[in-house]
C-alpha cells in the first residue's frame, strides 16, 4: 500500500512561511528594465531583448533565504513578483491608481508607497513601448467594425497583456550540456558567418548568435553572483552543518550553469536556475519544466549508487525545489485573474510516460515526485503524469492516491492518444513519445516544439456557445461585450445592434435541423478564422518586440537555423486556440433537434423566445428541458453523437489555418475557467441554462446535466475524437470519497480510467471531495486553508477561487462508483 513518508523540518517550516506569505509587488526588475529601455532607445529587436536581460542578471538584486539549498529568485523579497511592463500595463496603471490591486477579493497584493510612486511616475513610458499597445496599432482594420463579438477575445484595444507562453524549451540540454558550450557555439556561428562576410540575409542568423552568447554570459554571472554569494554566507555561518551546506552551494552553483552538470544536486539547481532566468526574460506564462523525471532520474540513480547521495536527502532537495517553484507568481490584471485565480503560474511538471522506444520510462524520480507533491500539498506547481499501456499499478496507486490528497495533482495524459495526434501534427515518432504536457494539459514537443499553443497567451480561447447564440440569430450577439479593457468603452459597445458574424438566419426561420447545424458550422469557420488572422497580425509584431534568446539558446532547431523561437526557429512549429462550452453546444443542438423538429414539443419561435427572455414566461417548457428531455453526458447516443459532430467542426475549422512560422493549427477543448466568464457575457443557451452561469466545463456536459453516473460521462464524451485536438482536452470528474473509499478505492478509479482511454479518452484530472466540504469550506474558510482543488488545467487552494469559480465547484455533478 503506498505510503508517504515525513517531511524533514526545514521542509515543513518553509511550507508553513510559504503559505503564510501574502504575495507582494516588487520593482527590481521593473526599475531595471525601464531604465535600460529608457537609456537605450537606439537598440531593437533581439539584441534590445538580450542586452537588457544581461543587465537584469549582472544588477538584479540575490538573496538566499535561511536554510535554502535550492536557490534562485525573480524578486529581491520572499513571495513578491515581479512586473514585466513590456507587455502591457494599462490594467496595472489602472489598478495602482485605485489601489484596486491590493484590495481585491481575489490574488491581491501588497505594494509599498515606494514602489506604487515608482510604477505611476514611469508607466506612461510603457503606455506606448509595451507590447500591447504595439499589437493594438496593428490590429487588422477589417476586424475593428465587429470586435465586440463575444464570440473572441480579442477587442477593440488591449490585447495581449502576456507574453506568447505555454511551452517547455530544452531543459535536458542546459542540464547535460551547460551554457559555456552553447555560448562557445554561438562564437563560433558567428566567427564562420563573418568569414563568408555575412552574405544576404544571415545577418539575422549572425545578430540571433550574437544574442545567445549575450544571454548566456547573463546566465552564467547570474549564477556565479549567487556562488559568491553563498561562499561569503558560509564564510560567517557559525553552525558547522550550515556552513558545509552553504559551501557546497557554492560550489554547485559555481559549476552547474556554465558546465554540465554532475550531480542530482546540480542538476536540481540547474533546472530552478534555469527557470529563474526564462522568468527573469518576461516569459513568465504557463513556462513548463517538462519531463522532470527524464532529466533528474539518471542523475539521481548514480548518486545513490556511488554513496554520495541518501534518498532522505534526495527528497528534501526535491522538496524544497518545488517549494522555490510554489513561491513564484506573477501579477494579472482582476479580469484576467478571474480565468486564473489562486496566484497560479503554469510551471507545470511532466513525468512517466514512455522513452523513445516505447517501454515504460518511469524512474526513482517519478515517485519522488509524487511524495513531493501529496505530503507538502502544493497547488503549484502542476503535476502531470503520462499514462500509456504498461504503466506499473504500484505508479497508477502512488498518484491516485496523491491526487486524494492534492486536489487533482497530478492529472492523469493517455499516450496511445496523445503520440499519435502529435505526429498527425508533424512531429516524429521518436519526438512524438519524448511529449510533455504544457501550461494546463496541452501536449507538445519536450524541448522541440515552439507550440504557441495560446496564440498570444490572453486571446486564447473561444466562445463557442455564442457562436451558436450568432448562428441562430442571423449574426447579431444579444449580449455586451466584457473584454475590452474599460468599463466606459464596453457601454459603448453593443452587439446586438451591430451584425457580428455570418447572416445566416432566425432559429425560427430555420424550416429542419440541418439548417441549424449549417448555421453554427458557417459561424465557427467564420470566427476561427477571424482568431487566427489576430495571432497572425500579433505574431507579426511579437517577433520584433519579443524576441526569445533565452528560450531559444535550448531549444532543438533554433542554434541549427540561426533563427529565435519566434521567427520560426524551432525544429516543429504550431499555433492553436481552445474552443469553450462544447458541452453547452451539443447539449442545445441536441434539445433544439429534440423539442423542435423531432417531438414538436414547442416551435422554433417559442424556444427562441424563451432563451432571448432567460426563459421568463416560458417556464414550462425550461422544467421540460430540465426535467425530461434528454441530455449530453448520460450515455445517449443521440445526444452525445452531437458532440461528436460539433467537435469535428471546429478541430476542422482550426486544423484549416496556418501562422507566419509555417505554423500548423491545433485545437483545444479546455477553458481554464474562462468558462465562468464566458457564461457571465452569453445569453441563456437551449439547453437550459441560464444567462449569465457558467458554461459547461472542459468536455464535459454542463454541470449538473449528467445524472447517469460516470460510466455513463465517458461514454458520452468518447464520442469526441479527441484525436483530433492535439492542443488538449480537459474532463473533470468529481467524486465522493466514499466512493474510492478502502484498500482497492483505487483499483476501481484505475479500472474507470483505463475504460476512458481505450475509448480513446485524452486527459482525465479528478477532485476526490464531498460538496458537502467544499459547501463548508465557502462558508469558514479558515477551516479549509489548505484545501486544494482541481478547478480546470490547473488547481488552487479553493478559498483562494473567486465566489463564481466556488460555486461552479460545487455545482458539478458528484459521482459515485
């Protein structure tokens, strides 16, 4: 039976200051990178990018905390953030002038007169240097008339307040091959280009050289900073077991990022350091670390074989790698926050799975991992473990029960769907099973693929229920936009009186069902296109703003072409969006067809009247639909197949573009929670729901709907050819802890799973919590601090969710087995 074992002391301290900690704003960075920007107007491009990262290394402020072993920080205090304003800044102007910032109900933070005053006096150079507000300026001029369609993201202005993110870059090269070695092949690039005397256009490949030696000098005396830093410590550390730690600290961190490294140890400090840098070069979003266990696990087994490691010792270096992980977060504005609450950061962590040759490649390290993860119950950072058909039960065991513990960590990825849906997507067997799940469950390449898989990283996602609304109500959107960047500017805007999409008739014209589905199959070929041609006018300026030296100097592709992750540089390409409130869709296709054209249980007229009124009036038919009509998720083959079909219409319609990269096009089906907000913007939808609740989940059917138990959910929702979303699915399932109850509870859930993937299932994340519980945790929250949930691609500690995300929470249907 798995067990966990004690955390060390230290250990336990640090978890007990972590989450005692409120995060705080600091400016280290943002003073440094606005006075570089502001000396350095003459620099553009890739090199502004990496000298002004260079200067943040040599100048940053370094601290190691008491009793760190593993260490390397964004900011010069424990828990603060930092500000990255080359990407937006007009939320963070806004919420500072208000002191909305740090009053907010939800992730707010603490900031000094000192640093506020700072911020305010400078922002306005950002107003117009930032990303964007470049990204704005270029924003196509046909979109403009129809931007408030509530169907996209993407608005009149105040686009991309992220960086491009969502992607692991070579983590295993830095590790095993060090930067002294990359910058010296950079050297010598540049030296072989200058002696052909840099002929047509590899000047870009000679300044993309030139960048990459810069970025890693910074890396490197970074790393050499906190080497000293650590050797003067255990110069005047009294305590004999400090000091010797405090000088092998030294040591490792003298070594590890310039060399290849030697040692678990190093290889631990190596990867934090690592991330610290990629955090430190404005990429903090949804950077994930990859296949942890692959990089650490040989490392670790030579250690303890050669005596110089003890597994005690092993876990807590683990231990408090995820701990300086947990600590990192970076600040949102309060309506992006809403999609991503819980002072969240994506830095998610792959493992299991299989090796390039197909057998299970599972290791000491996975387990580790596991430990790691149920004892200190962290919400951050995500766990995600590859699932493939030899997985050993005693690995399904250690993170079924982990996922009891910590609310969904890990979530649980299906390799005999995933491999294969990379590879249609072009990526090679061998790279294929080398995968890692990203951000929240996007699979892509590990260290190979610049997947772009969020497109700008904000526009990212799309409403699918009012493409329907628009499909039945000839173009027109019957709500206000919520997704500009001002209240005032949003009361302007009203779309239902400007035709946002196709005129493609009234549900009450429609003379069969057909026509209906034409309708919405004309809708979301017209707004998917429309997203991309967006991602493709911010990719144009994002590659000259945004530039990733950092990124790019490990990942496979770019030191071979000569060319940055942005502009195309890495071995495979691809770009995508995510489609939110499937569920809602094929539910309301499936109760227009039912009540409409099959049983005439009303006319088209009156069902449409009925969700433009939010079913005031027509309360009769609601308790109907509600009551006994049939619903997707309860195993009905007339209903689910509408799901089916929904799916392939827009996995096709998104598989149909492409981006400036040569970029191919993925879908998604999972909505962080911006299913919650997307619910607050639409109508009430024919299946029911109400306008302004939350749209149906991830895959699944809209909460509550599925009441046949969860053999039944997999059965419906197997009916989506999750092959055909290489850019991830999301199902949740929420279980009581009754029902995984005893020795073999989790044989049972095990049992569910392996079902749900050999029916070609993607991606499956469970809560193991009562509603009951999470009823008691809303109510006294201080009872409940550490309870970790599983909310969408990632969880949170629940009390920290914003009121809308509890209750879609507690809503969701609550299975037994």
């Amino acid at each position: 039976m798995y067990k966990l074992a004690p955390v060390t002391e230290r250990v336990k301290k640090m978890r007990e200051k972590y989450r005692g900690t409120q995060p705080e704003i600091c400016t280290s960075r943002y003073r440094l990178i606005t006075e570089f920007y502001m000396d350095n107007p003459d620099l553009t491009g890739i090199l502004k990018r990496a000298k002004n990262f260079k200067n943040i290394c040599e100048n940053i402020a370094i601290r190691i905390d008491d009793g760190e072993v593993i260490v390397g920080a964004q900011s010069s205090k424990y828990r603060a953030c930092a500000l990255y304003p080359e990407n937006s800044v007009i939320w963070l102007k806004e919420e500072l002038e208000s002191g909305y910032i740090m009053t907010r109900d939800i992730d707010p933070y603490i900031v000094s007169d000192e640093d506020r005053d700072y911020i305010l006096s400078t922002v306005d150079f950002w107003m117009k240097e930032c990303m964007s507000a470049k990204t704005d300026a270029a924003i196509i001029d046909e979109y403009k008339p129809i931007a408030a369609n509530g169907v996209l993201l993407f608005g009149p202005r105040g686009q991309t307040m992220s960086p491009v993110g969502h992607f692991a870059t070579g983590y295993n090269t830095a590790i095993r091959k060090g930067f002294a070695a990359i910058r010296a092949e950079a050297e010598a690039k540049k030296a072989e280009l200058v002696g052909q005397g840099i002929p047509s256009r590899t000047i870009d490949q000679y300044n993309f050289y030139r960048a990459v030696s810069i970025v890693c000098d910074g890396m490197i005396t970074l790393t050499k900073r906190y080497a000293r830093l650590a050797a003067e410590m255990a110069a005047a550390e009294a305590d004999p077991g400090r000091k010797k730690e405090l000088e092998t600290m030294a040591e490792v961190l003298d070594w590890c990022m310039e060399k290849p490294c030697r040692s678990f140890h190093e290889a631990v400090q190596c990867l934090f350091m690592y991330q610290t840098c990629l955090c430190l070069d404005a990429n903090m979003h949804g950077m994930s670390f990859g296949r942890v266990d692959q990089y650490l696990g040989g490392f670790y087994d030579n250690d303890i074989k050669a005596g110089r490691l003890t597994p005690e010792y092993g876990q807590e270096l683990l231990d408090l790698f995820y701990l300086k992980v947990a600590e990192m977060n970076k600040p949102w504005s309060y309506g992006a926050t809403q999609s991503n609450p819980g002072y969240t950061s994506g830095q998610l962590m792959t493992m299991g799975g299989v090796d390039k040759d197909g057998n299970d490649a599972s290791n000491a390290v996975t387990y580790m991992m596991l430990q790691t993860a149920g004892r200190l119950v962290l919400h951050d950072p995500p766990q995600a473990l590859r699932i493939h058909k030899n997985t050993p039960p005693e690995l399904w065991e250690a993170a079924i029960e982990t996922t009891k513990l910590a609310g969904g960590v890990p979530t649980f990825e299906n390799d005999e769907v995933i491999i294969p849906a990379l590879m249609a997507r072009g990526l090679s067997l061998e790279d294929a099973r080398n995968c890692t799940l990203i951000g929240c469950v996007e699979p892509a390449g590990c260290g190979t693929e610049w997947p772009c898989c969020g497109g700008t990283g904000t526009e990212s996602y799309m409403n699918l229920a009012a493409a329907l609304w628009i499909a039945i109500n000839d173009g027109y959107n019957p709500m206000p936009p919520l997704m500009t960047d001002s209240m005032a500017e949003a009361a302007k805007l009203k779309a239902s009186e400007t035709r946002v999409g196709l005129p493609t008739g009234h549900l009450y014209d429609m003379k069969s069902f057909e026509e209906v589905k034409e309708a919405f199959k004309k809708q979301i070929e017209f707004f998917v296109k429309w997203h991309h041609m967006n991602i493709n006018s911010f990719e144009y300026v994002a590659r000259e703003v945004l530039p990733n030296p950092v990124v790019s100097c490990t990942m496979a592709g770019c030191m071979e072409k000569g060319m940055d992750v942005m502009w195309g540089g890495a071995k495979y390409n691809s770009t995508g969006n995510s489609g939110v409130g499937i569920g809602n869709v094929a539910d309301s296709l499936n109760i227009i067809r039912h009540c409409v054209f099959e049983k005439k249980v009303c006319t088209a007229r009156e069902l449409y009247d009925a969700i433009l009124n939010n079913w005031e009036g027509f309360e009769d038919l609601h308790r109907y639909i509600l009551n006994e009509a049939p619903h997707y998720g309860n195993g009905i083959a007339e209903a689910d197949a509408l799901a089916g079909w929904a799916a392939k219409v827009f996995a096709d319609a998104v598989r149909a573009t492409s981006g400036p990269r040569g970029n191919r096009s993925s879908a998604g089906l999972y909505p962080v929670t911006t299913n919650v907000m997307f619910g607050q913007m639409t109508a009430a939808t024919p299946d029911g729901r109400y306008k302004g609740e939350p749209l149906a989940d991830g895959i699944a059917a809209p909460q509550g709907y599925d009441k046949n138990g969860p053999t039944a959910i997999i059965a419906s929702i197997s009916q989506i050819k999750q092959t055909d979303f290489a850019n991830g699915t999301l199902m949740n399932l929420k279980f009581h802890p009754t029902a995984l109850a005893g020795e073999d509870g989790w044989k049972k859930l095990m049992q569910l799973m392996q079902t749900y993937f050999d029916l070609g299932g993607m991606e499956l994340q469970i809560n193991v919590i009562s509603t009951g519980v999470l009823r008691d945790a809303q109510k006294n929250p201080d009872k409940h601090k550490d309870l970790v949930v599983r909310v969408a691609g990632f969880s949170a500690y629940f009390v920290e969710l914003h009121i809308s995300g509890q209750n879609d929470l507690i809503k969701r249907t609550e299975l037994a087995m």
